[in-house]
C-alpha cells in the first residue's frame, strides 16, 4: 500500500506537471481543468500498478502466468494482518477493507452533515457561510450516495455471499480486490474537493453549473469516473458469482434471499453507472474541450445531461435499497424462528421494483419543462413501484406474524425500517404525483423523503446486518447494550430531524440553501437538535464497533442459530471457506414447528 | 429434508380437531371473522391498526393543511387535495402494518435464549394475491387521480390563453426579474390581477433556476436559452413568495423576492404607476 501510495503520488505530479497551464496558455480555466484531471486519474493508476494491481494480468502477458503458491501468497496466505493493506484476493480480506472504507466514508459524510444541520439551526447562514456551506451540502450528498452504495454489498456481499452459496470464493478474486482498491484511490480524489474551491452543485451535479464550476468539480467528476470503474467490476463479479458458483443442489429457490436481493441490486447497478460515467465524462469534455454537450447557446442542451444522470439516479436509489432489506428478510426468520414469509413474493418484490426502475427517471425532472406531456406516463411508471414495494413489506410482516420476535441486535432494524420505509414510500407516492411535486420539488420535504429511505431504511438494514454478522466477520460479538443506546439515539434522533424537516418543506422551504426565511427557524432548530442526537448514536454505534472488535465476547459459531452456511464454517473461517463444499438439499428457511 | 411439509393452515378455525369431522359442518363465514376476533394477535392488531390510521388521518385532515402556505389557486388547492386525499387513501394502509408491527412487538420474547419456534408458514396464497390487488387497486386510484388533474392542467392551458395575462420572468444569478411585455412594464416583484389567467414564460441567463412561486402551487425549471411555460389563475387576495428551487450557485438560498395578488384595479394602478400602459 505504501508503494502505491508513493508511485500514485509521483504519478499526479507529473501529469499535472506536464499538462500545467503557465503565462502563456490561452484557456486557462480549460487546461487548469485538464491537469487536474489528469493529475486525479494518474494518481489512480499510479497507485494501483504501485500496490501490485496489475501483476496478474502482466505475467499473463508475458506468459509466466501466476503459479499456485503465488496465487495463495496474494490471497494473503499466512500474512497476518498485513494482509489488509495489501492487494488481497481473499474475498474476506476484501469484505473487511470495504467495511472499513465504508465506516470511514460514512463518518466524513457524517461529520459535513453535522456541520450542515449545525448551519441550519438558526436562519442567515453566518456559522460557515455560503460557498462552504453549498461544497458541504454536494459533498456530503456524493460521499453519502458513494457509501450507501456499498454499505451493504461491499462488506457483505464480499464476506459473507460466497460463503452463504456454498462457494470458496467469488468468481474473479483478483477483480474483486481490484474493485476496492480502485474505490480507496477515489477518496483522496474526492476529498481534494476541499483544497480546490469545493463545488457549487448539489450531488447531482447539474450542468451549467457544474460546467460554469471552478477546480474543485474536476475532484467530483474524477471521483465518479473512478467509482463507476469499481462499481463495474464488483457488480460483474457478484453476478458472476452467484450466477456460476452456487454450491451443488443450490437451486435457485434455494438461494438465501439476501443473495437474491444483492444480486438484483448489482445487476441493476450494471447498466446504470455507465450513464453517470457518461455523464461526467461529457462534463469533463464541456469543461477542458468546450465540447458544448450541455451549453445551449452551440446547441447542447442541460436537459440531456438531467437524463443521462437519472437513468442512473433512479435505479442507483434502488441499488441502494434493495440489499438493505434483502438482509432485513434474511435476519427475521432467524429471530422469530418461522421461515421467510412467501419467498416467490419477496422475489418478485425484489424484480419488479429492479425492474420498473429503469421506467421511472423523468419523475426527477416533472418540472424541468423537458416536455410536460411525458410528464403522465413517467407519473404512472412510479406509482406502479408501490405494487412491488407492498409485497416486500408483506413478506417482513408475514414473517414476523404469529412468531415471538428476539429482540436481539439484528431485529432492531427491521422495526425501524418498517416505520422508516412507510413514511419514506407514501412520501414518495406525494413526489410522485406531478401536480403534488409542482409543489413540494426542490424543497426540504423531498430531501427528507430520501433520507428516509436511503438512511431510515437502506442503512438501518446494513447496520442491522452489521450487528447480525459481526461474530462471523470478528470472532465476537458487537456490545448489546452499546448497539442499543445508539439504536435509541440514531432511531429517535433521525424521527426528530426528519419530520421536522418534512414540515419545514410542505412550509416551502427550498433545499439546499444555507439560509432561509424566519417562517421556517422552528422545524429547522428541532431538525438540528435531532441531528445531534443521530450523530451522538453514531459515535456510540463507532466505539461500539471497535470496541466489540478487539475487546468484545468471543462468540459461539453459530450464536443466533441460524441456518445459512456461512453459520457452519468457524472463526477464522478458513482461506479457502469449507473443506468440502457443502451439497444442498433445501432452501435455509426450515424454521418452526412441522418443518 | 428435501420435500417440504404441506402447510399447515394459518386459520386454525378451519382444522377441525375433533375425531367426529363427518359429523362437525365446516365453520360459516361469519364463524370465521368471530374466530378470528377471539386471537390475541388479531385483537391487537385491530386496536393497534385503528390508532395508527387516526394518527395518519389526522396527519392529513388538520396537520398538513397547516403547514401548508395559504391557498391562492386553483392549483394550489388541487395539490393540497392531493396531498391530504393521498395521506388519508394511506391511512388504513398504514394502520395495517403499524399495527402488524406493533402487535409483534407487545409479543417480543425476552432473554437470552432463542424463542420457541413459532408455526412453519411458508406462505398463504389467498393472503399475497389479496395483498397485491388491493395494492394495485390503491395504485390505480393515485394513477387515475393524478392523470385527472394532469389532464385538468392540460384542458386548462387550451382554454384561457386568449384573456390571459402573460409574464416573462427570467432568473439570472441570484434574481428574479418579470416582464409584462403586454403592458410594459417591467418588475422585481410578481404583481398579479386576481381571477385573472397567467401564463409565464420562464428562461434563465446563465444557469438552472426553478421559478417557484410558493401560494400559486406551480413551478418550472428557467433553462438558458430555452422557455418553459406554465400557467395558474391566483383566485385568493394576499400575498406571493417567490423562491428559486433549484441550486443555482453561491446565493441560491437569496434569490427569493415577494409579490401580490390584488384587485384589477390596484393593479391597473400598479402598472400605470409603474410607467406601463393599461392593456
């Protein structure tokens, strides 16, 4: 790691060197941008051929392929801990470095919210004033949307799904490592947002503006770029996966629905990304090559950059969505020791949400005036999500219905996600009507219905998850009465900041502004006291995490006594996860009396 | 275990447990419901399903209508409909699964050890086909509603553009500006005739803006170099907020400026003051 550290350094400099704008250049702000991103893209490149990225595909080239005792040595065999910091293909070293990527993403993301909410406690935006308060507002939306990608998928899907399918490990472990060192070089990226004027977008990085934006959008651009590479690769792989390496008998109505539920999230995830990538990528052009995609006066146009990015940003919110409840349905049948409530209808919730998506984006642009008369069947597209949305609220109720729920860790979240995926969802069915979101479109109600879906829901799934597989992916188990306290605080904490922004919106206050009318101090001071209390539970939740890891009670194999297979292999699980592979004979639902 | 057992039926009033079945009739409808009653989990549910559906119905009825801005269009009285319509339409769908929630929750097992194993249903045919068409039913009525006030907007724009009043407002960064090119008069502040048609015709200089004047109850992006259009009839005497809705830079959250909607005749009044000429 170090290495690539070094030579993505040496890499930066000299393409920014090389491509510096001086005394003489015409188009100064043109080619400030080029270096930039050349700077940015050769940082990433530099690190991954420093941190040994490449080796496999080189010797393959040069026809000394990898032998066997090479492979294992990068798949971290008897390394210790230094495996971590190193190009590791073992699919649990790298479920692990997501993790931590992850936990440390949300905790940047974390802290500018805090430091946006504290902004908002009082109207006139004196705390950080306006250029930091708008960078606050679109990085935190992007790192926010970067982390809640992976929240689940990335630790889990990495650790755990291969496991769970009977598998030793995932389809292209050398792909799989790639795809998270890949994501680790787009941090620094995104964080030089800072040191280069921040950005004046939101996340959605609407062109002109962000064409129109100084050095720091370049950190943005480069930063999707980046991702959308990772997010390709780890997405085919977990398909691949899943797809050719099920265990022998592992039909697929045998498959954990959990895997069901990721493997959806990622195929959908598939098509999208590319568009975002477009986009920037045309972004970046408009900005170095004055290429005019967006500019209207040469005949672009910012309609077409608001399209390309939502046929990515509408699936993307399922993307995230999606895994978290998907753990969600692994984790009840397990605490009210009743099977999963009508599997065939939590697929089909799962399909049909996956699959309606990709019909819905314009619902983003109702009011954009794009053309008002597509405006009713893209209306008819979303509403029909709800349909899918039901079933997968009938198969959390079904499963909990007539079983005595242990109110362990796990179970927490899945009450919280059903209050926090109703009042997120019929929100959604108001935005989703066009004469309503004439209204309520580019206020706060908006951003407090998606936060509660994608934190409310999406991340109290992952949590949960966390909470569920911690003594698989530590040895230990995470501190009940910790992980409790902060449930309270961040569950209480979030009711309180985000009903009160709904009222603050349906008042009419606008989003992302760093000040706002007198009318709206009252909802916007309780909004912040309830961010505080979120951010309290949060810190809790973190010392609880670390805490538990080094220091926590050791745990049993099987403490929940559940019945998927990664509950049968022991901690540490083995290099290569089961001796044998297992041979499937049902589906890991046989909970309850009669079964 | 690779054949899964039958499943046991989820209503236990239609196993008949007594040895003497030939002779037991199978329980009526109305037997069934009362059976049903009699279950713990159902009766909690219901009570729990009741208090959640007030909850959402007086969310609808009294809470939003507050919060609300005043009511200055035909527009905007349609989209307080809607949204006091839609949260009342979900209040029973809410109901029921607050109050599944809940229930489970008074039903909790405590301690350390995993519960008893509760029954293995695996599913319930008639339950998930009943769910699904009552969710597409609630489905079809937001479709229908929202396509029927759409359609109201639509027949509308056909109708009034003749004795309207037209207004060009542009956003440029960080103001609004309004022009009434019929009258000639030109304004930083959205002056209206009450019950008078107003068709607007948006654009921006520079980049996105959303023109949002907050009491009308419409809104539409300002594009540079494009015109989007949108128009209201203000049927309510008082006054406009106007704020932009969509991030346009530095000083996004300021580009906000007032207006009002006023008789013909002090807005007549208005605009001859104002160096324009009555149309």
């Amino acid at each position: 790691m170090g290495t690539g550290v070094v030579i993505g350094i040496i890499f930066a400099f000299a393409a920014y060197y090389a491509l510096r704008p001086n005394a003489d250049t015409t188009n100064f702000y043109n080619q400030q941008n080029k270096a930039l991103l050349a700077a940015m893209f050769a940082w990433s490149i530099g690190f991954l051929i420093g941190i040994g990225a490449f080796i496999g595909p080189f010797r393959w080239l040069i026809g000394k392929d990898l032998t066997a005792e090479e492979q294992l040595y990068l798949a971290g065999d008897g390394q210790g801990i230094k495996r971590y910091f190193k190009y590791c293909t073992d699919h649990k070293v790298v479920g692990i470095q997501y993790l931590v990527g992850v936990m440390a993403m949300l905790a940047v993301g974390g802290t500018m919210a805090m430091m946006i909410r504290t902004s908002l406690a009082v109207p006139g935006g004196h705390f950080i004033g306006a250029t930091i308060y708008n960078s606050l507002v679109g990085l935190h939306g992007i790192t926010m949307i970067v982390a809640m990608i992976i929240v689940a998928t990335g630790p889990f899907g990495n650790y755990i799904m291969p496991i769970m399918i009977g598998a030793r490990d995932m389809a292209f472990p050398r792909l799989n490592a790639l795809s998270w060192w890949v994501l680790f070089t787009a941090i620094p990226v995104l964080c030089s947002a800072w040191f280069l004027g921040g950005i004046p977008t939101g996340w959605t990085a609407y062109a002109p503006l962000s064409v129109q934006a100084g050095p720091g959008m370049n950190a943005f651009i480069a930063t999707i770029i980046i991702f959308a590479i990772s997010t390709a690769v780890a997405g085919m792989n977990i398909t691949a996966t899943v797809v050719t390496m099920r265990a022998k008998g592992m039909k697929w109505n045998r498959v954990p629905i959990f895997v069901i539920g990721s493997t959806m999230s990622v195929a959908l995830a598939i098509p999208a990304f590319p568009t975002f990538m477009l986009a920037m990528v045309q972004t970046a052009t408009d900005r170095v090559y004055n290429t005019g995609f967006y500019d209207a006066n040469v005949g672009g146009s910012g309609w077409l950059y608001a399209h390309l990015f939502w046929i990515m940003g509408h699936p993307e919110v399922y993307v995230i969505l999606l895994p978290g409840i998907a753990i969600l349905m692994e984790i009840a049948p397990v605490f009210v020791r009743k099977p999963l409530f009508s599997y065939n209808a939590a697929v089909m919730g799962f399909a049909g949400i996956a699959g309606l998506s990709v019909l819905v984006w314009a619902h983003h642009m109702y009011i954009s005036g794009w053309t008002p008369t597509l405006n009713g069947p893209f209306m008819v597209t979303t509403e029909m999500i709800s349909v899918p949305t039901g079933l997968l609220f009938l198969v959390m109720l079904g499963t909990i219905w007539r079983g005595k729920p242990w109110m362990k860790l796990p179970m927490l979240g899945l009450f919280a996600v059903i209050w926090n995926l109703l009042i997120g969802g019929i929100t959604g069915i108001y935005l989703s009507d066009v004469p309503a979101d004439n209204y309520l479109h580019g206020s706060m109600y908006v951003t407090a219905h998606f936060h509660y879906t994608l934190m409310g829901a999406a991340l109290t799934g992952a949590v949960s998850g966390l909470a569920y597989w911690f003594p698989k992916m530590t040895g230990r188990m995470l501190n009940e009465k910790a992980g409790y306290t902060a449930f309270w605080f961040t569950q209480i904490g979030f009711q309180i900041l985000f009903l009160g922004m709904f009222i603050a919106g349906a008042e009419g206050q606008p989003r992302r502004v760093v000040s706002f009318a007198s009318m709206y101090k009252y909802y916007n001071m309780i909004s912040t006291g309830g961010a505080y209390l979120v951010g309290t539970g949060f810190i809790i939740l973190l010392w609880a995490v670390i805490h538990s890891w080094r220091k926590g009670d050791i745990a049993p194999q099987n403490p929940w006594g559940a019945k998927t297979l990664e509950w049968t292999v022991p901690y540490p699980v083995p290099l290569e996860n089961f001796d044998e592979t297992p041979v499937i004979t049902s589906d890991p639902y046989g909970y309850g009396r009669g079964n | 275990m690779t054949t899964q057992n039958p499943n046991p039926s989820s209503n236990p009033s239609s196993n008949p447990s007594s040895a003497h079945e030939d002779q037991q009739l199978a329980p009526t409808p109305g037997q069934r419901v009362t059976t049903l009653l009699k279950r713990t989990d159902v009766k909690r549910t219901l009570i729990f399903g009741i208090f959640w559906t007030a909850v959402f119905v007086v969310l609808g009825l009294y809470a939003y209508p507050k919060w609300m801005p005043e009511v200055m269009s035909t527009d905007m009285k349609a989209m307080e409909r809607i949204i006091v319509g839609f949260t009342v339409i979900s209040a029973p769908i809410a109901g029921l699964v607050l109050g599944i929630a809940t229930q489970a929750l008074t039903n909790r097992h405590k301690g350390n050890t995993p519960p008893p194993d509760g029954p293995a249903i695996r599913t319930n045919g008639p339950v998930v086909i009943v769910w699904s068409i009552v969710s597409g039913i609630f489905c079809l009525i937001a479709v229908v509603w929202g396509l029927v006030e759409l359609n109201t907007f639509a027949n509308a724009a056909t109708i009034d553009e003749r004795t309207a009043l037209h207004v060009e407002v542009t956003g440029s960064q960080w103001v609004w500006s309004f022009k009434y090119p019929d009258l000639g008069v030109q304004s930083d502040k959205l002056m209206l005739p009450l019950d008078r048609p107003v068709f607007f015709d948006v654009t921006s200089v520079d980049v996105n803006h959303s023109f949002w004047p907050l009491q009308l109850g419409i809104k539409v992006d300002a594009n540079r170099l494009q015109t989007t259009h949108i128009n209201t009839t203000p049927d309510k005497l008082g006054r406009i907020d106007v704020k932009c809705a969509e991030l346009c830079g530095l000083y996004h959250a300021y580009m906000e400026t007032t207006g009002e909607v006023m008789t013909t005749a002090d807005f007549d009044n208005w605009v001859t003051t104002n160096g324009g000429h009555i149309a």
